[in-house]
C-alpha cells in the first residue's frame, strides 16, 4: 500500500519491532508506544543502542544500580526500553500528526485494529 502511495500513516503501538520488519519508511510508520529497538535516557531522550543496555544489564545482574545517562547530570537520568511506560505521555509526533496536522482529516479509509488508540 506504501508503494501504491494508499497508505498515509501507520500508527503502530507494537514494541516487539515487528512493525518494523514491514520495512516501512519511517515518515509512514510511528511508533506510538515506542519500540523495544533502542533504549533511552530518561530525562533527556538520548538514544541508545539497546544491545549496549542490555550489556550494562548483564554485567549487573543484581541491579544494584540504574544506569545512567553518559549525556546528562540530570536527576533520575535513568535509560530504560524506548516504549511508553504506563502514566507517561504518547510521543509529541503522535498529537502533532493526529491533531495539529490533522492526520484524519483526508483519509478514505480507517482500519483500527487491536487497540486502545481507537
């Protein structure tokens, strides 16, 4: 459909990267839980390989610390899986797409399916 230029948007609130195996461009597809493909600080949004947390995590199995933010000396500069965490907000790109650029507005066809969004 992407191909066909029949497919405007994507909203995906897959985190397992699944959505991304579809190969979508990234200007069509939107994680709008995020994905389990990237980690991210906290505070700041740095990006992080998740193959890098995941290390940190298995050399420090017991936890005895978070890990922390190489980028910012902010408070709680936890890095943690780039998903939406329950009581946080859905990313910015999300609203700005739905509303501000009114997303729905044009579309011949809406498929909601398996989710909470609708």
């Amino acid at each position: 459909l992407e191909n066909k230029k029949l497919l405007k948007r994507f909203y995906s609130t897959n985190i397992d990267g699944l959505d991304v195996a579809t190969q979508m461009s990234n200007d069509v597809l939107l994680h709008v839980h995020g994905t389990c493909g990237t980690a991210v600080c906290y505070q700041c949004g740095k990006l992080y390989d998740m193959k890098r947390l995941q290390t940190a995590l298995h050399s420090n199995a017991h936890l005895k610390q978070f890990i922390r933010c190489t980028e910012c000396d902010q408070d709680k500069n936890w890095i943690k899986p780039n998903t939406v965490l329950f009581g946080e907000s859905l990313p910015a790109k999300y609203f700005d797409l739905v509303h501000k650029q009114k997303d729905l507005d044009d579309v011949q066809l809406l498929i909601v399916a398996g989710t909470s969004l609708s």
